[in-house]
C-alpha cells in the first residue's frame, strides 16, 4: 500500500530485532511485488474483478478483526469511507489493475512512485502545505522524470499511451484523498480507519464491474493458476500481511523510518518485471528510476504535513 506515515498510538515496547527485521522485509518487498502480481493476476481476470475481490476480502478480514477489538462504524464513517474509497480504491486502484493489461508493472509503479509530487500539489492547493526551495526542486524534479517515462509512450494515442494516463489519473486520484481524508470523519480505531475504506472501495469496484459487464464476461475456465495466484498474493500478502506489518511498524519505530518504503518498492517492483516477467531494463528506465526518487527525497525532506490516513500509501 504507495508513502507518508502517522504513528499509531499504542504502547512502544522494544520489539525484538527479527521481528523489525522481518516488517521492515514486508513492506519494502512484498508492497513492490504487488504491481507484478496484479499483472499476473489481470491476464485472465478481469481488472475490475480482480480489484473488487481483494479489496472486498481484504476489507471483510480487517473489519472482521476491528468488530472483535470492540469498534463498530457510524454511519459518518461509512460516509466518509466511501469518499476515501472511492478515490483510492474505485479511481486508484481500479486505473492501475486496468492500466497493468497494457504498461509492463515497473513502468507503472514508477508512474505511482510520482504520487508525493501530487500529494503536494493539492496540499498547496488546499493551504495545507507549503512550496519551498526543496520541495519545489523536488516537484520540478518529479515532472522530469514523468517526462522521461510518459512522453515516448504519449507520442502516439495506443493502448499503452491510455495505460500511462490511467496510472497518472489513479494516482492523482489517491493523493486527492490523502488530501481530504484529514477533513473527513474517519474512524480514529486504526484497523476500523482502514477496513472502512477498503470495504466501500471494493463494494463500489464490484459496481462498477457489474455494470461494465466484466462480471458477465468472466470465463472461469479461462483462469489460469498464475492468475489465481497472483490474486491470492495480493489479498493475503499486498493488503492483509503487508499492511498488518505497516501498522505494527509504526507502534513501536519512527514514522519517518517507516516512510522509506516509498523509495524501495519502485526500484523491487521494476527488478521484479525484469527478473520474472522479461519487462525491459534499459538506461531509459534506470534515468528515470533514479530521477523520480531522488525528487521523493527532495519532497519529502522539504514537506511539512498535515496529519494523513495510517496505512495512505498506495502500493499495487
């Protein structure tokens, strides 16, 4: 899940070196396969489907987990939960499962890498940040590398120019809801904040893929296992385990340290397209890597936030 983090209040007993470890590994490599798992799984699901069907399991076991602790939603939280969803999970996610039919899965979470960028934008838009000499350099860096990724893809109106600006619009999609979520009535119980959001993003997908009629168009004999597998994946590791172990982190480490998943995931998700999907690594690629990331490093070293959802980051 792709970026800045608030801690979680809670006891901060000193936890026991593997087990920091073994978050620490969580997060930064499960959250950057997560973009070659939703390409195995959208080569023979439908995108809408497969996005519905996590978010929609993923969201039943973590409000599962919430009711037991005792929490139980108002309806200004479903209210609430429905604006976040819809902006992370139907735009967000629902453009980036469409998008990885068509772009390789590192190009995307490169595009989503650029979400601080936007993030910033808004916030300034919105008065809750400020532009400044590092974060402005940050944000001209950004652009460039959006360039260098988007603009040979844009030259001409194919399938996969489309697939970059779904991943550019679902990106800015999420960070207009990092934006307003401080302004909405959110739960304030963690699990709740998040299982609220992701049961209305996944309820709303499932909609949307009902109405666009992927459901009807399922072949359900045409699934492959790597599909299957891919989907698994995402539930179990990309949303339950990965953002379990977010939310641990931040309990008993700085959020700050928490946050350097955001310069991580890109670089594994685009070492995993290469290294089991055949994805092209070329100099092209390796610029624009290392552009975007240094222009998340300026952002983030001249941001100064306002309080954001716990677990905001978008990851595939």
């Amino acid at each position: 899940m792709s970026r800045t983090t608030l801690a979680i209040p809670g006891a901060r007993a000193t936890p026991p070196r593997w087990g920091l470890a073994l978050a620490f590994f969580v997060i930064f490599v499960v959250w950057g396969t997560t973009y070659l798992a939703i390409r195995y799984a959208v080569e023979t699901i439908p995108p809408l489907v497969t996005a519905a069907v996590r978010h929609l399991t993923a969201g039943i076991v973590l409000m599962g987990i919430a009711w037991s602790r005792g929490f139980r939603p108002s309806r200004e939280h479903w209210i609430a939960g429905s604006v976040v969803g819809a902006l992370f999970f139907l735009m967000g996610h629902g453009t980036l499962h469409w998008a990885e039919r068509h772009v390789p899965s590192g190009l995307a979470a490169l595009l989503v890498a650029t979400e601080p960028m936007w993030i910033l934008l808004m916030g300034s838009a919105l008065g809750q940040q400020r532009l400044n000499r590092l974060n402005g350099m940050g944000l001209l860096l950004g652009l460039a590398g959006v360039a260098i990724l988007a603009v040979p893809s844009l030259t001409s109106l194919t399938v996969g120019a489309w697939g970059v600006v779904a991943v550019l619009a679902g990106t800015a999609s999420w960070a207009l809801g990092v934006s307003l979520a401080p302004r909405l009535c959110l739960p304030e119980d963690a699990m709740g904040r998040a299982a609220v959001p992701v049961l209305c993003g996944g309820a709303m997908l499932l909609a949307s893929a009902g109405v666009s009629g992927e459901i009807g168009a399922v072949h359900w004999n045409a699934i492959s296992w790597r599909s299957l597998l891919g989907l698994a994946y995402l539930i179990t590791f990309g949303s339950i385990i990965a953002f379990t172990a977010y939310t641990w982190l931040l309990q008993h480490v700085s959020p700050t340290l928490v946050a350097t998943h955001t310069f991580v995931n890109p670089a594994v998700a685009v070492l995993a397209g290469w290294l089991w999907a055949s994805e092209p690594l070329d100099g092209h690629l390796l610029l624009s890597t290392i552009v975007i990331l240094l222009a998340i490093v300026l952002i983030q070293r001249g941001d100064r936030p306002a309080p954001r959802l716990a677990g905001e980051a978008q990851s595939g």
